[in-house]
C-alpha cells in the first residue's frame, strides 16, 4: 500500500521501500525524477509551493536576493538559496510505539519491516544529558511527536553511536499528520538546526527556522537559562570565515572564528567558555581568556600564527563553504559554563542582512591592461564617493578568496588595488595570490565583495557570467 505524502499543497502517493533497501528499476528510476518535474512545473506558476508541510508555521522563502539590490531590500529578508525541490529519492516509512530517548532520538517499530529501531533525528541537534536545555529539549520532542509517526530517509543511513555502540537510523521525523518534528524544535528554540551525514533533506527549512528562532530570541537564544546570572552581561559578537584566504587546497589554516567583545567598557572573562559547532565538536577557550572593551580574540582552524591566537583543528570539517559542499549552512555559538548561549552566527545570513556598505563601494577589474600583460598589471579595483570602512569585508575572484584587513577604509580618490600575482601586498595595493591571469573576454569572470556571512555588497562580472 503506497505512503501518501504531503507536499506543500501538492500529494503524491510513492511506494514504500523497505529497509535494507532494493535495488531500483532502471525505468522507474528515470520515470519518478520526471514525474516529479513535470508535477513541479505544472504547480509553480499556479503559486503552490514545493517543501514538506507541517511545523511550527515555518515555511521555506522563495524569495532570491541579488547583489544589485538596494541595502533597504536586502535589510529585511535577504535569502542566498531558492527552497529545495521535492527529492524523488526519500523513502518513507511508518511508525509505531515511540519512545522518546532524548531531544533528538527515538526508539520505534518500523511498520513496514516490524523492527524495533533506535533512530536518530537528522536534522537537528539538541543538548546532552548533564547541559543546559536538555530536560526541555527532550520535553519538547515528547510534547510534538506522540506515539506513532512518519521516518523519512534519503539514504536508509545509519551510524554507530559512539557511547552505547547501537546502529541507529538516521533520517527526518513526520508527525502522522505530516508536520515536522524537527522544524519544529528548531523554530522553538530548542535544537540547533545540523544536517547528519548524507541526510540533507529540509535543511534549508531548518536553516530558516533557526534564523527565525535566533531573531526572536526564544529558547536557548534567550540569554540566562541556567547558573547563577551574572553581574555584567557580556556582549559579544561572533565572526566566521569560512572560507580561508587563497586556494582552500593549500591555505585551508586560514579559516578563522573570532570574537569581539563589543562591550564599551567591561572586559570580557570568557575562561572555560564553550565555543561549538552545531555538531558536538567543542573548543574550549583557556583559562584566563579576558578580551579588553572593543578588543577581539581569534580562534584560527589550523596551527596558530601568533602569541595571541588560538588554535582549534576540530571544526574544520564542521563549517561547510556554501556552494561548494552539500551542507548550505554552517554556524558557531559560544556557551558560558553553565550553558546558557550567549553569541552565535549563522551563515548565510538569512534575516536582517544589510551592512553600511552596500552601495557604497564600486568594483571594476582590468582584466585586459595595455602593454605588457602579467598577474601584476592584471587587478580588481575598489573605490567611492564617500568614506566607508571595509574592514573583513571578503573580495571572491574564481577561486580564491581575500578578506580586506583590519583598519581598511576606502576613501574618495583613493583606491584599494587587489592584484592578481603573489608578490607582496604593500600599501594600498593587496595581493590575491591568483597563479595565474583573469580571464580575459569571451571567457567569464566575476569578482564579488561580500560580508564573512554571505551578505553581497558589490559585484563585477563580464563575458555573460551572472553577478
């Protein structure tokens, strides 16, 4: 008996597949992908959306945000990714008898092999026993689940969890009447939105719910939760960059967090403080870890570079480059010790993406210089009519990636000049390290300046490639 399952406004009826999975008939393998295509295309332009329904009144955005758009555009709801498409290849499953194990894990009889499964909610990630939000994580997940459901899976995954040694399922949790349970406790405030291996499906719904949770400040976003409060509250602000200076293949070190203390006047204690991923991959900041008013403490992914950084190789893994790894989202939080969240980000910026610099820089590259034509005549200019710092804003040429250094402005009639070479930045004049030339027309190029977190600040493009 084929699943009904709800698609946005849409129903599609698939066939169940059991678990170890079988093989798929060539046909029905180019059939389904059709099918869905064809289903897709007739209901878009009637204004019917494509995502799972359900949740806590979070529903995926189509809205797309371009690098042309006014700061006031982009001020409110900027989106860097439509919404996912229905995916042909989940498999969909019953369940009974549930039991809650904790926030993001269930034990349940699978209907279709009669199996009593440990499954573990992909998606999400919610405090362990012994932390903060626990109790109220798991509370939650008892609260929106019930005791029967729907287990939904790209790949029928499992993985081995490492304190008890069980195989458990890895996949997304439906309620029977199709909301989800995951979206849900993201929206809550109650879990950090985290994709578990292949299982990618709805993480961009996740990655909204999040935002959304963190901008309302509800659940562990809420400041205090657990622990004394304290005297001071600090203020502070989390940068990420993701996507290291130069080539990722050889200055993947690069990538670092840091954290500013924006406090006008009290410095920052921040000894045993937690920093973490959404996965459970933690970095312990130093006893006597004190960042001064207005000062910054840098936490480089990879070896450290000066007396004053430290160094974590844990999260490298763990912060995905949009665009170029099958996770589009990525963040870091920092907890106190007694586990209250106090900063985080979250990239793509996804709700109230504006900065002070849209359109106020201009781009222009000369990627075809008169005379002699070498990585040093070829350069990407950036100027203005009025001054505007740009300090960590991140230039974007092919591959390689610059972020613009602490203290830099742009003024009018002086210009900041990123050449193409590898010789020596000096001055006004900053090296990108490409290998070798910008393309020349008809061949494509693009140079985008953006924020660490993805917000488009300007753009230059030629030869038809889009900004």
């Amino acid at each position: 008996m084929p699943l009904s399952v709800r698609e946005g406004f849409a129903t599609y009826r698939c066939p169940v597949k059991l678990l170890p999975r079988h093989p798929q008939s060539p046909a029905m393998s180019r059939v389904l992908p059709l099918a869905v295509a064809v289903l897709t295309a007739a209901l878009l332009p009637l204004g019917f959306g494509v995502g799972y329904a359900g949740g806590a009144g979070v529903t995926d955005s189509p809205t797309q945000a371009t690098s042309g758009s006014s700061a006031s555009a982009l001020g409110a709801l900027a989106v860097n990714r439509p919404a996912r498409l229905a995916e042909p290849r989940a498999r969909h499953y019953t369940l009974r008898n549930i039991v809650v194990l904790d926030g993001d894990t269930i034990k349940a009889t699978v209907a279709q092999t009669g199996r009593r499964e440990i499954i573990r909610l992909a998606g999400m990630q919610t405090m362990e026993k012994g932390e903060c939000w626990y109790a109220e994580g798991t509370r939650a997940l008892r609260q929106a689940l019930g005791r029967s459901g729907r287990f939904t899976t790209l790949y029928d995954s499992r993985e081995r969890h490492a304190p008890t040694g069980d195989m458990r399922l890895l996949g997304n949790v439906f309620t029977p009447s199709g909301g989800d349970v995951q979206q849900r406790l993201i929206r809550q405030g109650m879990a950090l939105a985290y994709p578990l291996g292949r299982e990618t499906l709805r993480q961009d719904a996740y990655a909204w719910a999040s935002a959304r949770a963190a901008h309302e400040r509800i659940g562990m976003y809420s400041g205090h939760h657990c622990g004394q409060p304290r005297v001071v509250t600090p203020q502070l602000a989390i940068t990420i960059h993701y996507d290291g200076n130069g080539a990722d293949a050889r200055d993947w070190s690069d990538r670092t967090i840091t954290i500013t203390n924006t406090h006008a006047s009290e410095p920052a204690d921040l000894s045993r403080w937690r920093l973490r991923t959404a996965a459970h991959v933690s970095f312990y900041l130093p006893d006597a870890t004190v960042i001064p008013p207005g000062g910054q403490q840098v936490i480089r992914l990879g070896p450290a570079r000066s007396s004053g950084e430290l160094s974590w190789t844990g999260a490298i893994q763990r912060l995905p480059v949009p665009g170029k790894s099958k996770y589009h989202y990525g963040g870091a939080y920092l907890f106190d010790p007694a586990g209250n969240l106090h900063a985080w980000r979250r990239y793509p910026c996804l709700i109230d993406c504006s900065h002070p610099a849209q359109g106020l820089i201009q781009v222009r590259v000369e990627h075809s210089p008169d005379g002699p034509d070498t990585s040093r005549t070829e350069y990407v200019e950036l100027s203005n009519q009025v001054p505007v710092d740009v300090s960590g804003l991140v230039v974007e040429v092919r591959t390689m990636v610059l972020a613009l250094p602490p203290g830099t402005w742009l003024s009018p009639g002086d210009p900041l000049y990123l050449h193409a070479g590898t010789e020596p930045s000096q001055g006004r004049h900053l090296s990108l390290g490409l290998d070798r030339r910008f393309p020349a027309p008809p061949h494509v190029g693009r140079v985008r300046v953006r924020t660490h977190d993805t917000i488009p600040i300007a753009c230059w493009s030629w030869g038809r490639e889009p900004c």
